[in-house]
C-alpha cells in the first residue's frame, strides 16, 4: 500500500474493497491503457471496475449506476482547509503556551519531541489503514500543529522575528508556483515522474537520518549536511523535493476527481497535501535560519 507520507511513497485512489486500484482490468468499453501514467497494462480510469454495475436493458453491457458521493474539489479544499486550520490552531496554541525562554526551553522542546512523535505515528497508522480516517488526520495535523508552533517560536525568538513569516510566505509561494506549473501543463506527472522523486526522497531521507545518527552519537552537527554550505544546499534539495511532491498530491487529486473516487478520498487528499506543506514549511525555515545566521 501506497502511503501518503512525502518521507516514504505517495498513495494513489487504489483500494481492494471495490474500487479498482491503477492495476485494475479493464471493462468492456473502458478507454485504452496509457492515459493513467500509473497504470500496468490496464484501464485508463482506475475506478473502471465497479461491482455495482448494472446490465444495459437494451444493449446488456455493464452500465455503472451515476455516483451521486464522487470526490470533488470542493471537497478537497474543504478537507484541506480543515486540516490546515488545525495545523495553524495547534501552532498558534503552542506558540502562546509553550514559552521558549531559557527557564522553559528544554521543558517546550519535549512536548515538541512528544507531540512530533505521536504525530508521525498517527501518520503511519492512517498510511496503512484501507480507509481514510478523519480522527487520525485531524489528531496527526493538531500534534504537527504544537511541534510546529514550538519550533517556530524558538526560531523567531533565537533567530530573527522575522524568518517564521518569510518561511510561511516561501511556502505559499512555492505551492502557488507548483500549482500554476502543474495547470499550465510546464509539469507532467508520469510514471518516470514518480519513480524518480521517491527514489531522491529515499536517499535524500537515508542522508538526513545518517547525519542525525552521527550527530547523536558524534557530537557537533553530525556530517555538517545541515549548516553552512552543505546546510544550505540540502535546504534547497529539500524544498525540490517537497515541490515535486506537490506536484504529485496535484495528480493525485486530479485523477481522484476524474476517475469518480469516493468522496472520504478527500480526506487522503488532504492528509498528503498537508504533510508536503509541513515538509516544504520545515525545509524553508531551516535554510532560512541557516542564511539568517550566516548575516
């Protein structure tokens, strides 16, 4: 299964309950294989087997009865929209709350850690589970929320005030810049797309996880790839990253849309855009500081 986390691989509109996944086979009159970039030798239209189908009186071929629950892009912005507010609400909170001076700052750091920690957890629970889950992805985005405010709050305190701000506006940026790309048709989605972001993902990840294990266990900021020039250079790669995993929530909901998904897919569309913009938001805030600090 295919999971929503920008940190492991992005979850396409497939499922085993009924709807067929990018690998489905095609019906009797369904477009020709090549249109979905993810599919193998199948249906364009991966929700093309539908069990519910009823016989054409007239004709006797499978006709699929009219959706009346289909995903669509209100119902997209909606959920999206709900898990960001939560993302901000749980910032905001944690930001007023959770006091960055020297006499709270290792108490806000561990409530930070904490709450990161849950967050990731409760983003693997839903990443495995068949179904979306509204509690788990409104939970996950309250805790991203708090680790996120803490943060950000130690940034602007130690840092400069105004790096939070220049991080958000970068991020609004970067999502606006991929959209307009991705509408204009400058980005296109293919399986050679995909294949290639998830393979710099894995090893872009693989480095950030050996530089922290050295940084643990060594001392110092580990192999030095997030401070000065390496700092700023896998801070750029990051941002890269996180653009082109726009660019793959954008299929995903498109063909969401196209392909007739159920509407609590929605939800799946959310959570995965939510956690690209927490990656993106995360990455301009550390090359920022790193800039900031090298004035």
């Amino acid at each position: 299964m295919r999971s929503s986390n920008p940190v492991f691989s992005r979850r396409g509109f497939s499922r085993d309950n009924g709807y067929a996944g990018f690998n489905a086979a095609p019906q009797a009159g369904a477009p020709a294989a090549g249109a979905n970039p993810y599919a193998q030798g199948a249906a364009a239209n991966p929700y093309a087997t539908n069990p519910y189908a009823q016989p054409d009186a007239q004709y006797g071929a499978p006709q699929a009865p009219v959706r009346t629950g289909a995903m669509t892009i209100d119902d997209v912005v909606t959920r999206t929209a709900i898990t960001l507010g939560t993302v901000v609400l749980g910032a905001a909170l944690a930001w007023a709350l959770l006091p960055v001076d020297e006499a709270n700052l290792g108490k806000s750091y561990g409530i930070a850690i904490g709450a990161a920690l849950v967050a990731f957890v409760l983003s693997l629970v839903q990443s495995f589970k068949r179904r979306p889950v509204p509690a788990l992805i409104v939970s996950y985005a309250a805790f991203e929320g708090v680790f996120l405010g803490v943060i950000s709050s130690a940034v602007s305190t130690y840092i400069g005030p105004g790096v939070v701000m220049q991080a958000v506006m970068g991020t609004m940026c970067v999502f606006a810049g991929v959209l307009l790309a991705y509408k204009m048709r400058w980005i296109r989605v293919t399986r050679r797309f995909y294949g290639f972001v998830m393979a710099a993902a894995m090893g872009f990840m693989l480095l950030m996880v050996v530089n922290l294990l050295f940084a643990v266990f060594g001392g110092g900021d580990g192999l030095g790839f997030r401070s000065g020039g390496l700092g700023i250079l896998f801070g750029v790669i990051g941002i890269i990253l996180g653009a082109c995993f726009l660019a793959l929530d954008f299929k995903q909901v498109e063909d969401g849309i196209a392909y007739g998904a159920p509407r609590e897919e929605s939800w799946l569309a959310a959570f995965g855009l939510t956690m690209t913009l927490v990656w993106i938001y995360l990455e301009m805030l550390r090359l920022l500081s790193i800039l900031s600090g090298d004035d």
